[in-house]
C-alpha cells in the first residue's frame, strides 16, 4: 500500500510540473514544453540509475522513477504532437523533433547518471 501511494503522489507532482511547463510562453510549431519534461525526464531517471554508486532510498527512488518521471514524461503527448506536425504538414519538424527527443533523451540519461557518479 505504501508503493501505491509514493507512486500515487509523484505521479501527481509530476503531472502538476508537466502541466505548468505546458503554460509556458512557447510561440512556435516544435512542440517544446513536451520537448523538455522527456528530456528532463530522462536526465533523473539517468541520476536516480546510478544508485549503484549514490545511495537512495528505495522509497525516495520509487516516488521519484516511477511516481514523478512517470507523469512528468509523456510518450502519447509526443506522439500525438508528431501526429499534429505531419498533418499540418511540417514533416520535417517532426523528423527534426523525434531525432533529437530521442539523441537529446539519451545523452540526457547518460548525464544524469555520470552526475549521479559525483555524489
């Protein structure tokens, strides 16, 4: 019951930040603020990764992993908006947007977990 709801209200957190994110001023076609909660996203979950170096407490890794990360990121937002950019016919934003979220995503988890090393 305790997971339940370390999950319950990180996922909450998560959301809540990823919603204000969302409010953010951005005036352009790249959908940004998804753009960066995954990029975000996949630096903790690259921090949090290196517990093997960093001591977390499973409790706080679990609130934080799968609870925050878990409604802070969104896979179905990203693929809706990939959707909206190729129907609005800006192919190659799309292209653009999926290449980087995911070089972008990566090179963000191997930075959280190299920084993970430091303490």
């Amino acid at each position: 019951m305790k997971n339940l709801i370390l999950v319950f209200v990180g996922g909450g957190v998560g959301s809540v930040l990823r919603f204000l994110v969302s409010k953010l001023p951005f005036d352009m076609d790249f959908p940004l603020a998804t753009f960066i909660v995954n990029i975000l996203g996949s630096f903790i979950i690259g921090f949090l990764s290196s517990n093997d170096i960093i001591k977390i407490n499973s409790d706080v890794k679990l609130l934080l992993a799968v609870g925050v990360c878990g409604g802070l990121t969104t896979f179905s937002s990203f693929i809706n908006e990939n959707g909206q950019l190729i129907s609005k016919e800006l192919n190659y934003t799309s292209v653009i947007y999926i290449s980087l979220s995911i070089i972008i995503g990566y090179f963000a988890l191997v930075l959280g977990y190299r920084t993970g090393r430091f303490f």
